[in-house]
C-alpha cells in the first residue's frame, strides 16, 4: 500500500506532510490517525515506516479483528525540497562506508533516487515486477489480481 501512495506523489510532484491510518473493524467501526512529519515526503519507507507505528499503537489499544486497513498522505504541497544544512540523522551522503560503519542504512536521498529507479521499472513492466522482500511471503498467503494481492473471502453481509 505504502509503495503506491509514495509512487502516486512522485508521479504527480507533491510531497505529503501527514500520514494517515485508516482502520475498519469487523463490526464496522472504522477509526482514523494521522501523523503530521517534521520534513514533507514522498518516499515509501518513511510512509511504510509511520503507518506501521500508527497501526501497532492502534492495536494496542482495540484487539478486535480487522477487516479494512488503508494508508494514505495529507497537506501535500509542491516537491521544492529545502535542503537541511545538517542531517540529523548523521548520515552522510558522501561517506557511504562510513554509515555501513556506523550502521546507518539508506538516508532520505538515497531513497529518491531508489524509488524514482523503481517507479520508472514499474511503469515499464507493470508494479509486480519489482517488491520488496517482505511483500513475497504475502504473495503465497495471498493471490494475485492485476498485480495486487487480493484476499479473496466469503462474503460478509449476507
């Protein structure tokens, strides 16, 4: 989910200044967080990254079964990116070696470069062509529809 909404705002130039968690229950109450970001994005990790920390909060609290989740983004303004005079991470761009060191992965940069690659593979080859690692295991539990994983169950309502 979070790979199509990063995808959809580096399609149309915006960066998302809040991300939203959207939760329906089995009995069809259906409850809604946001997270606003310090730095507006468009990249799929940190999307992926505050919506796994709304959902688990949201867990916590409610142990119903869920029958809905979406995520999406809000305040989304123009990509005229402000560049940080520091990082405040510590990651540095230039010493790539030096953040394996560190233990720092991949900063914000390197994300865009990476998505804007993906994007352009999927919108050749369609978006199955390209996942992470953590969304095969979905494919066996799941099928496929389109290239979108679709659980397909009883209906509910009858």
């Amino acid at each position: 989910l979070t790979e199509k909404v990063g995808h959809e705002l580096r399609e149309q130039e915006r960066l998302a200044r809040s991300v939203v968690l959207k939760v329906r229950y089995s009995d069809f109450e259906t409850i809604s967080h946001r997270h606003r970001l310090p730095v507006p994005t468009d990249a799929d990790q940190e999307i992926y990254a505050v919506g796994l920390r709304l959902l688990e909060r949201t867990l916590e609290v409610s142990r119903k079964l869920v029958r809905l989740l979406g995520i999406g983004v809000e305040g989304l303004v123009e990509d005229g990116r402000q560049l940080l005079l520091f990082d405040p991470s510590g990651f540095s761009p230039r010493e790539p070696a030096l953040n394996a060191v560190k233990g720092r992965g991949l900063g914000p940069r390197d994300w865009r470069g990476l998505n804007q690659a993906v994007d352009r593979l999927r919108d050749k080859y369609g978006f199955a062509c390209l996942q992470e690692g953590r969304t095969l295991v979905l494919q066996k539990v799941y099928g496929q529809d389109g290239g979108d994983l679709r659980l397909h169950t009883p209906c509910l309502s009858r």
